[in-house]
C-alpha cells in the first residue's frame, strides 16, 4: 500500500560507491523503510561533476549544485562526494538554505565539525555523520543516544578496515607486511595507495570525531598523534603471539584531566583475550567505558558500499522520523569545549621493543644493567639467536612514560655490543 504522506526528498551530492550504496538500499528495501516510517524516502536529483556518464531511472542527474540546494522540495542533503572542496563549501550552503545534512566525510567532519554544528543550530536543522566512523557500526547514535547518560571516560578503537586485514593475515597466515597488503588490495580492502590507511591518518580523523562525540572534546587533527602499520614484521607478531599478545592498530581518546585529553593513533600489543583482540580481517570495534555503564564494545564492518549506504540511511530515517513533528536537535554538539591534548611524551605504556646485538658473553647483562640504570623494570626478556655472531633480544618493560623510554632507546643505540633497535610495539591499552 502506498502511503498518501509526502515523501522525504533527498538530493544526493555525489554517485560513487557509497552513493550508489545509498541507492540501492532504498530500491532494495523501499517498502521496508516505507512501512517502518510511515512515508516513502525517494531521491529527486543526483549532482555529479558529469553528467553523461550517468543515467538513474526517474532520477534527475544536473552538474548544477543549486539544483539541490535551492529546491524547496529536497528535504535532506546527502554528500557523498568526498574530498574537501568543493564538499566543504556545499555542505555549509546547504546548511545555510536550513537543509538537513548527512554526509560520510570524516575529513569534513574532523575539521570543520564546530562551523558546521554552529551552522546548523543558527538555521534550525542538523548535520548527521554515522558513516563518518565504522562504517555500517551505529556507533555514533550509541554515543549520543544509548550513552547519553553517561561520561564517557575513554574509547579504544580498530577503525580502519584495511589495516586490521592485513594485520590479521601476518599473524594468521604468517606472511610479511608487503605480502599482506597485496592481499588486502587484490580483496579490494585496500585502495591502489592505501597510504592514509597504513599511516594511520585515516583512523586519526575518526578518533578526532570520536573524541568530539564520546568525551564532547573538541581537538584538531594537527593535535593527534599517528603511527601506522607499515614497519610491523611478522616476526614481532610472532614473538608477542608467545608472550600472549595481539597486535592491532588502536585509535585511543581518554579523559586525563577536566581540561585535558590523550588522542593518538599506534600499533599496540593487546592481551589475546582482550574483546579487541579477537577483531579479524576488515572489521572494526569500538570499545568504550562509561562512569556508569562500565565497558562495552560495538562491532561490525567498517567500510564498504553497503554498510556506509546503510548508516547514511540509519541517519536519514532519524532526520524524518522527528522533523515531521518537530525540529531535531539531537545530533547537534552545541556545547563543544576546547580541550589540551596531552604531548606523546607524556604518554605512559608499557614498551616492546626487539634488539639486535651481539652474541657474545655479558651482552644481555648489559641490557639490563642500562635498564636498571635508567629505572626501567623489564617484565620479559626472551633471547633468539639469528646468526653466529647476532642475535634479537626481545625486551617488554614495565609501565613507563614515553620520554623515558626514548631515552632508554637512544642509551642502548650507544653501545658498541647492539646493532640497532629492529622494532618498538607498545604494549597494552
């Protein structure tokens, strides 16, 4: 049966994967999402840069971005386009022709989040962004619905697909770092350059928005530091794996202070029973504490047409669902406080790190008289011979701040007897 209602009109801003995610979702499920809001959801215009290349049935596709903006019957403004520019500036417009926004740009959101939340309260609508973050995983609306009556104290997440796939096959397939991220790309989880994949650039804008929505902080991507993945070997994978570790790139948010915050990105050794621990392949997690609901953990696929089609259209059921009645303010962080984010000296944790040295007699005592010396408490220490005259010292210290184990790294380097410093993994959220 055909509902009577006026439809919700969207104007779609952008026809790549996700867009055409969007679209397929709501031809497949079209009576679905008709019975469940009452209304039928339709898309009126598609704006793309050309327009030859595309034709959608009973769809209008322009290159004229006003098409959108300006039409009194596009109720919501879905941007899917990417990039900075020219999204940037059509998500403020529409905004400022009082349309509601859903966009899955995490660059966008990352650093424009305040102008655009202060936008959207002075015009009376709103800006939704699920798909910024984890994909088709509702862990946004967990944030500012399911948790709404907590503080969130800190958020450790696996955010970025690609990298959790290729640490997944070194540890499970035993293969080595390039090995694996051909793998990712010949399974189409990685791009042709994955660099803001592996670098960690791409996890650090979602603990940015994480760090936003979850501790109502507000930092800019300049202030996170990141590490990617492209340095870890599988013989660290393989040494941790017998010390009862997990390695997995970790975007952390924590509350230090009422001011201050701890926001990074790094490739950290988990406990293996860890519920972070036991994410494979190209899923994501979020795992949070509450002061009052204690830890819990939000899981699914963090990326792909689909999931991310399915979270902008999670977001656009919710924009109709309360603007037929009244205006929503829900997604709205209007009072989003300046916070100082703690320098990565400052940062406590205990420290992996594989050595090579010498292999001769007194050279391990050495190790850990510098150790002593510098007072850093050494949990395991494990010794591998590589070859006649070397072999890999394998060291996880106790508790400590970055500084001084930076310090501690640059006394070891001096000495004649160690060859270098082979890999650092910190270990423990």
């Amino acid at each position: 049966m055909v509902s009577a209602k006026k439809p919700v009109t969207l104007g779609l801003i952008g026809f790549g994967n996700v867009g055409r995610g969007v679209y397929e979702i709501i031809h497949t499920n079209r009576d679905t999402i008709e019975q469940r809001l009452g209304r039928p959801v339709v898309i009126k215009t598609i704006c793309v840069r050309h327009v030859a290349k595309y034709q959608v049935e009973n769809i209008r596709v322009t290159d004229v971005i006003d098409d959108i903006l300006t039409d009194p019957d596009i109720d919501i403004v879905v941007e899917v386009m990417g990039g900075h520019e020219p999204a940037c500036d059509y998500i403020k417009r529409a905004l400022e022709h009082k349309k509601y926004v859903v966009t899955a740009n995490k660059d966008l959101i990352a650093k424009h989040k305040k102008t655009f939340f202060e936008l959207a309260e002075k015009n009376g609508v709103d800006i939704f962004f699920e798909a910024s973050v984890g994909g088709g995983i509702p862990i946004i609306k967990s944030f500012k619905v399911g948790y709404s009556a907590n503080q969130i104290e800190s958020v450790y997440g696996i955010l970025n697909g690609t990298t959790n796939f290729i640490l997944t096959q070194l540890y499970e397939e035993k293969k080595e770092f390039s090995d694996a991220l051909k793998a990712a790309q010949d399974k189409g989880f990685a791009e042709a350059d994955p660099t803001s994949d592996i670098s960690g650039l791409d996890s650090a804008y979602k603990i940015v928005i994480l760090t936003a929505v979850a501790l109502k902080r507000n930092i800019q991507i300049e202030d996170v530091y990141y590490e990617g993945i492209a340095d870890i070997q599988y013989t660290d994978i393989a040494h941790l794996d017998t010390f009862g570790y997990r390695v997995r790139l970790i975007a952390k948010a924590k509350r230090v202070a009422s001011d201050s915050v701890f926001v990074a990105v790094y490739p950290t050794a988990i406990p293996a029973a860890h519920p972070l621990a036991m994410v494979r392949n190209e899923f994501n997690a979020i795992y949070s504490t509450g002061n009052m609901v204690g830890e819990s953990m939000i899981y699914g696929k963090g990326a792909g047409s689909l999931p991310t089609g399915s979270a902008i259209l999670s977001d656009i059921l919710d924009i109709a669902f309360d603007s037929s009645t009244h205006r929503s303010r829900r997604n709205l962080e209007s009072h989003l406080n300046d916070a100082r984010v703690l320098p990565m000296s400052d940062n406590r944790s205990q420290f992996y790190m594989r050595l090579s040295v010498q292999d001769a007699p007194g050279v391990l005592q050495g190790i850990c008289t510098k150790c002593n010396d510098a007072l850093v408490s050494i949990k395991r220490i494990n010794q591998y011979e590589t070859r006649s005259d070397c072999m890999d010292v394998v060291i996880i210290t106790d508790t400590i701040c970055e500084s001084v184990f930076t310090d501690l790294k640059a006394t070891l380097l001096a000495e004649p007897s160690v060859y270098g410093v082979e890999s650092v993994i910190r270990v423990g959220l």
